[in-house]
C-alpha cells in the first residue's frame, strides 16, 4: 500500500456515509412521486363525480393537503399515503376511477349509499393491503371482478349488497382466507354459490339472500365452524339441507325462506343450541316437528317454517323453548288442538297458525284461548282457515295486549262475544267466512285504535251500529255478504281515514246518506251494491276525487247521474246497473279520464250515446236494456264488439257488423212518407190482431170460469216433474250472469241455462222478481196454464224451482224450452237483439205466426 493512500477505515467510513447519503434522499425523490400518485388519483376520483349534492368534495382542491380532505385518511407511519377513501351516504353520482387501483396503501374503500353506477373496476383487485371494502346500496352493476380474490389475503369485510349485479359469484373469493363477512344480498347474481366458500374458515357472516341463485347448497358450507349467520333466503335453492350445516355450532341466524328447498330437515339442524332464530319458511320442506324440538333450542327467539308441507302436531313442548317471542306455522298440514301450553312463553308476541287443519270442537279444545291470558306481550294472533267450531270463548277479551286477531275462514258459529269491547289495543280485527250470525256488540265502536274491521260473508244482522262512527282512525270496513237491515249510519262520515268501504249484499233500506260522500279518503273502493237503497244519487259523490271503483249497482235508485261525477278523477270502474236511473249520459263523465269499465245496463237510460264514450280508455261497457237511441258509434271500445253489451236497446242501429244491429234509416222527404205509409198499414194491421186478441181472451175467459167451476181445488199438482234446487240453478247460470241473460219484462228476467232436463241439455229459466206486486199471482198462473196446455205451438214447461236463496229470500223460476231463435218479440222487433238478422219478417210470415197462435188457443179452447 502507499505511503500517500488513505487508510483503509476512512475509506470504509466514506463508503458507508455515501451508502446512508443515498439511502437518505432517493426515498426523498420515491416520496414525491408517490404523492403525486395518491394525488392524482383522487383527483380523477373527483371528475368522474358528476354531481355532489351536498358539496362534499367542494374542498378537494389545492389549498388544501389531500390527507386533510373530507373522507380521506393517510397513515401513521406514511403520512403521505392515502389509507382510507370514506365517502359514505353523499348522494354521489359517479363511476369508481379505475385509478384507485394506484392507491397501494389502501385498506378502507367505503362508498355505500350513493349513486355509484358502472362497473366494479378489475383494479381494485391490486390492493393487497385492503380490509374493507363496501359498495353497497348503490346501482353498480356487470358481474363481481375476480380479480378481488387474486390479492384478498388482508381482506376481512366484503359488502356489495343492494346494487344491480349480474352474473356469477366468482369462486376466487374462496381464496380470502380472513374474510370475516361476506354480503351479496339483493343484487341479480345467478348460478349457485361456489364450493370453494367452504375454505373461508374465518367466516362469520354469509348473506347472499334476494339474487337469482340455484342448484343446491353446498354441503361445504358446513366446514364454516365459526359463522354466525347463514343467510341465504328468496332465491331458487333446490334439493334439501345438507346434513353438514349441523356441524355449524357457532350458527345463531339460519335463513334459508323463499326457495324451492324438498325433504324432511336434518335432525341434525335441530342440534344447534346457540340457533336464535330459524327461518324455512315458503319451501317444499315436508315431515314433523320433533317432539323435543326445545332440548337444544334454549336459546330460541324465532320459528318459522309458514308454507310448506309439515304435519303432525304442534308441539306442546314449545313451551320449553322459554325465549320465543314468535311461532309462525301458518299454511302446513299440521293437526290436532292448539296446544295449551303455549300460554306459559311469557315473551311471546305473535302465535300465527292460518292455513292448517287445527281443530276445537269442545270447550276444552278451545282451553289455549284462556291460556295465552299469561302471555302479556302477545300482539298478534291469527288462526284462520282451520277448523275451529264452536262458539268464541268471552275470555278473549282478556287478552287486552292484542292488536291483530284473525279468525277468520273457521265453522265458528254463535254471536260476536260483547267482552270484545275490552280489546282497545286492537288495530286488526277480521272474521270473515264464518257462522256467525246475530248483532254486532255496540261496544266494538269504542275500540278507538281499529283501523281495519272485516266481517263479510256470516250471517251477522241487525243494523249497523252508529258507534261506528267513533273509529275514526278505521281504513277497511268490511260488512258485505250478511243480512243487515236499516239505514246507512251517517256517522260513518266520520270515518276520514277510510280507504275501503263495503256494505254490499245486505238488506238495508233507505237514501244514500251524503255523509259517506264526504269521505275524501276513499280510494280502493265503495260498494253499495244488492242493497234496497232508494232515492237518487248524491250530487257530493264527486267529493270522492281519489276513488278507485264504486258500485251501487242492484239497487233502486232512481233519477240521473249527478254531472259532479266529473269529479272523481281517478275512478276505473263504474257500476250502476240493475237500478232505475234515467236520463242521457252526463256530458261531465268525459272528465273521466281514466275509465276503464263502465256498467248502465237495465236501467232507463235514454238518448243518444255520447260521442265521447269513444274516446275514452274504456276497455268494458255495458249499456244493455235502457232506451238509448241513434247509431251506434264505431270507434274506441265499439270497435272491440266482445267488451261491449247494446242489447235491449230496439232504437239503436248501425255499428260495425259484427254488433248485427239493423241499418239506420236516412231521414229524406221520400224515404219518410214510405216510412209513415208502413206505420200506417202496420197500425190497421195491429189493430185488426189487436181485436182478435180480445175476441180469443175473452172467449178463454168464459172457459177457464167453466173449468175453474168444475174443479174447485184447482189444477192437479205437477207430480210428473222434476225439482230443480236453487243450487242447480245457480250453478247452470254461472251464477245468473249477464251473458247467459235472454231477456227480462215486468215480472222477472228469462236466463239460458246449461242442465239437462227433459231431454234437452239446454233450457230457459224465467226467474221471478217477487218484490214486483203481482208476480207470485203471475208465477201461479203460468204454472197452471203450463202443466196443463200441450201443443206443438206452445213451449213446453219442464219443472219449477220454489226454494230460498243463500241470502235467505223466497225464489220461485219456471224452466222451460230452450228456443234457439229467440222469442217472437225479438222477431218483431229485430232491432232490440243483435242476434237476430236485420229484416225481420215477412208480411206473410206475421200472418202464419197468428194463424198458428190460433190454433193454439182453439186446442186450449
């Protein structure tokens, strides 16, 4: 070495401080770059946001270190490096940069509650330090990246739910072994869950519930021994439960409703002692409760397993699982009594068990009403659809922490127990399709919080009480199919909270009070209708602007419709027919912009119809047997000739073909005086039949005295036909409907009836309007004409029907012939039928046609 040469430790010292030199200024360098990427990544972060409604990122700009930014966090150690990006419930519109990828010291990415749209960017992937990830309730949508499960080794949490995802979920996510949740619910993902999620041994949250996913539940999933919840509900899962979600000890939510799931369920599942609630409802899931169901569950809050195919009994050992604060067994097959024991779940606050075959036939059977007095938080309790007979234990009433009680669809017969009145906590009360009968207890209009009151289709009576008129906070009153009679209370008026009102099919008498008119909260329905209610409508019905549907129909009403109906702008449908309303179509119901079915038939409507009818939305009209008169429009609904009914109306013509209306007549100087010339010639000729007529009745007058003389009892009895019960009939008429209806007049209308009688598959049934003065003596007389009067030119009476109807009245119907070509009437009139052709008949036909009624009378005679 040289004398000149530095020695060797300052050569080494140098060494090292030229080492710590650069190790002290490149990261300087490194440092400004990164910053400037973190930088610029926020920044292009911002201007994909295109709009910021509360001015969140109004201070993401320069004069303002990014690490102090609103939502932005940098680390402790990096105090340069973005860590966490937190924009949570802003209401940003934007997509996600794909720039975010750049933020490698990323472990919180949270950007819930927005309205985020696009993709999920692949680059989210390259975040390897990232813990944390939510995107949800946002409007993403395309498929989850797999690229998040390529670097997803720091990944706990994974929420993506309430967005528009598609397609599957990848199966490299089985690969984030420290994923604690995974949340995929409400989005459209589809396929099955991947087999791979069973490596997710840190898993304690698994929601994919609300997607479109099939195939089975992997049985995998049972190797998650810590999971706390298992949430996999309304999708289309098939197959059973796999006997390996048993070994899931740690599970305390199991949610598997609204599937397709089959088969018995795992004893195993019944093991799992820390369940606290157990949800299976709406599957296919068959089999029987075990006896000791509650050995495990000590723990449980929730059953569930509504709508599926479990029978047997309920379990009485229900009463061990001390925690449960719901039951729900609703629409199974189970059997037996409702047991008793269940009166001792002291926190039980809904007991809901419709839809089964549960019964009580005795007193005794009826024992758990008197029991559930202990259970002091129960709300809700619905036992619908069963078989429940008997009368209504009073100790109901004891049950005063009620607010749902639903009985409805049960043989329960008696009367409506008075000790209802205590239940003032009651907000639902409904028990309708039962046999009740009786009055409803006065007391019932002192349950100030009810707000839905359903008792149709009993055989409840009296009149409705006025105290009604004190639940003011009541939506739904259902009172149709029952035999109330009197008026309508006006106190209902006072019910402005009123959504529904159904009062129809009752017997009640009397005007339409104005009161009811008043109630501008109607607006599912108003039905009035198969009453006896008289007058004229209310001009204040067009108070009802939010009305959905009115019915009065089958009343007798009288007068015309009240031009303020122009004021029920939201009404579809209208039904007034079967009254005795009069007058033309109120211009103002073209105000009726949204008008879908409207029903004036057998009224006496009069006029011609509107030119407005055609256009308007109308997709069924029905203005049968009134007095309209004119052509018959071709436009709007006329041009669909199935959504409309003319018939009965002989002044209508013209119209497309298919209505077979007769041509209208031009109003020319010629064609006028041939018009009268032919009025004039049919007047001589109807007169000269009109005398015969007289000759031939009164000479059948004198016969009929000389026979009644001879046979003073009358006319034998009709033993050689066959009764025919109201039931029959009803069942041939398709419930007397308007399409199967031929004709009416002044004491009953004429239906065409599908039995077979006599021979004949087809026959004609006039049913008697009894409320018409004369029309039991009308009934009487044709019998005895009939049964005694056989002649080819006369039809032919097969039997008779005198019985009651469902509503308890007297019916009385003759069946006779069925004649396909309608009756003479229609052929003299052709235009009041539009199936008959538009010619009519023949001079020569009409003199055949008295010539062969003469006949008739002369074999009478």
């Amino acid at each position: 070495m040289s004398s000149t040469s530095p020695p060797l430790f300052l050569i080494t010292t140098a060494t090292t401080l030229s080492l710590i030199s650069l190790c002290f200024f490149i990261p300087s360098n490194a440092a400004a770059n990164v910053t400037e990427t973190d930088l610029s990544t926020l920044l292009s972060f911002k201007s994909l946001i295109t709009s910021d409604p509360s001015g969140a990122l109004s201070s993401w700009n320069a004069s303002l270190n990014y690490c102090r930014w609103p939502g932005v966090s940098c680390g402790r150690r990096h105090p340069d490096r973005v860590t966490s990006l937190d924009l949570n419930s802003f209401q940003l519109a934007s997509q996600i940069s794909p720039s975010v990828g750049n933020l490698t010291f990323l472990q919180r990415l949270s950007l819930s509650d927005n309205r985020l749209s696009g993709n999920i960017p692949e680059e989210i992937g390259q975040l390897s330090r990232l813990r944390y990830l939510n995107l949800s309730t946002n409007s993403i949508n395309g498929s989850i990246p797999s690229a998040l499960g390529n670097n997803c080794s720091n990944l706990e949490y994974l929420n993506l739910r309430n967005n528009n995802l598609g397609g599957t979920i990848p199966s490299s996510l089985g690969q984030c072994q420290n994923l604690r949740s995974l949340i995929l619910k409400d989005n459209f993902l589809g396929r099955g869950i991947p087999p791979e999620f069973g490596n997710l041994h840190q898993l304690q949250t698994l929601s994919v519930s609300v997607n479109n996913l099939t195939g089975t539940i992997p049985p995998t999933l049972g190797n998650l021994t810590n999971l706390l919840l298992l949430d996999l509900y309304s999708n289309s899962f098939t197959g059973s439960i796999p006997d390996s979600l048993g070994r899931l000890k740690s599970l305390q939510y199991f949610q598997i409703n609204d599937n397709q799931l089959s088969g018995i369920v795992p004893r195993s599942l019944y093991n799992l002692s820390n369940l606290v609630q157990l949800h299976l409802s709406n599957n296919y899931l068959q089999g029987f409760l075990p006896p000791d169901i509650c050995d495990a569950f000590q723990s449980l809050q929730v059953l569930s397993i509504y709508q599926n195919h479990f029978k047997g009994q309920i379990p009485s050992s229900l009463s061990n699982c001390t925690t449960l604060y719901r039951i729900d067994v609703s629409f199974n097959n189970f059997t037996g009594v409702i047991p008793s024991t269940l009166g001792s779940l002291q926190q039980l606050n809904a007991l809901l068990v419709s839809g089964n075959q549960l019964e009580a036939k005795t007193s005794s059977d009826w024992s758990f009403i008197h029991a559930l007095i202990n259970c002091t938080n129960l709300q809700i309790l619905e036992a619908e659809d069963n078989q429940l007979q008997g009368v209504i234990p009073s100790s109901l009433g004891n049950i005063t922490s009620l607010r749902t009680l639903v009985l409805s669809g049960n043989p329960i017969s008696g009367s409506i127990p008075a000790e209802f009145e205590m239940l003032t906590n009651l907000i639902s009360l409904q028990l309708e399709q039962t046999l009740l009968s009786g009055k409803i207890p006065i007391g019932i209009g002192n349950l100030w919080n009810l707000q839905g009151l359903v008792m149709s289709n009993n055989m409840l009576s009296g009149e409705i009480p006025s105290t009604f008129g004190n639940l003011t906070q009541m939506t739904k009153l259902s009172l149709n199919n029952n035999a109330f009679e009197g008026h309508i209370p006006p106190s209902l008026g006072n019910m402005q909270s009123l959504e529904l009102l159904d009062i129809s099919n009752n017997k009640l008498i009397g005007e339409i009070p104005r009161e009811i008119m008043n109630i501008h909260s109607l607006s599912i329905v108003l039905s009035l209708s198969q009453n006896h209610l008289n007058g004229s409508i209310p001009s204040e019905i067009g108070k009802l602007n939010n009305i959905v549907q009115i019915d009065l129909s089958y009343n007798d009403l009288s007068g015309q419709v009240p031009s303020t109906i122009e004021g029920c702008q939201l009404l579809q449908i209208l039904q007034l027919e079967g009254n005795s309303l009069n007058g033309p179509i109120p211009s103002s119901m073209s105000n009726l912009k949204g008008l879908q079915e409207l029903d004036l038939s057998s009224n006496s409507f009069s006029g011609k119809i509107p030119s407005f009818i055609s256009a308007m939305k109308l997709q069924r009209l029905n203005i049968s047997f009134n007095d309209f008169q004119g052509e018959l429009p071709e436009e709007g609904v006329f041009k669909n000739v199935t959504a409309v009914d003319v018939r009965g109306n002989p002044k209508l013509c013209g119209g497309l073909p298919d209505n077979h209306m007769p041509k209208c007549i031009s109003d020319s100087p010629k064609q006028k005086h041939h018009s009268e010339s032919i009025k004039i010639i049919l007047v001589c000729i109807g007169g000269g039949l009109l005398c015969i007529s007289i000759t031939i009745w009164l000479v059948a007058s004198c016969y009929w005295r000389k026979i009644s003389q001879k046979d003073p009892q009358g006319i034998m009895a009709m033993t050689e036909y066959k009764r025919v019960s109201y039931n029959d009939l009803l069942r041939a008429t398709n419930n007397f409907s308007v399409e199967n209806l031929i004709g009416s007049g002044t004491f009953g209308v004429v239906y065409k009836a599908s039995i077979s009688l006599g021979g004949a598959n087809t026959v004609a049934v006039k049913v008697l309007n009894l409320e018409q003065r004369g029309a039991i003596r009308s009934f009487l007389s044709e019998c005895e004409a009939l049964r005694n009067v056989k002649h080819r030119n006369l039809i032919k009476v097969l039997s008779v029907c005198s019985s009651i109807d469902h509503q308890g009245n007297d019916f009385k119907a003759l069946i006779s012939e069925y004649m396909p070509n309608g009756s003479l009437e229609t052929w003299l009139h052709p235009n009041a039928h539009r199936d008959r052709p538009s010619e009519g008949l023949t001079l020569l036909q009409r003199v055949k046609i008295a010539i062969d009624i003469a006949k008739a009378l002369d074999y009478t005679l």
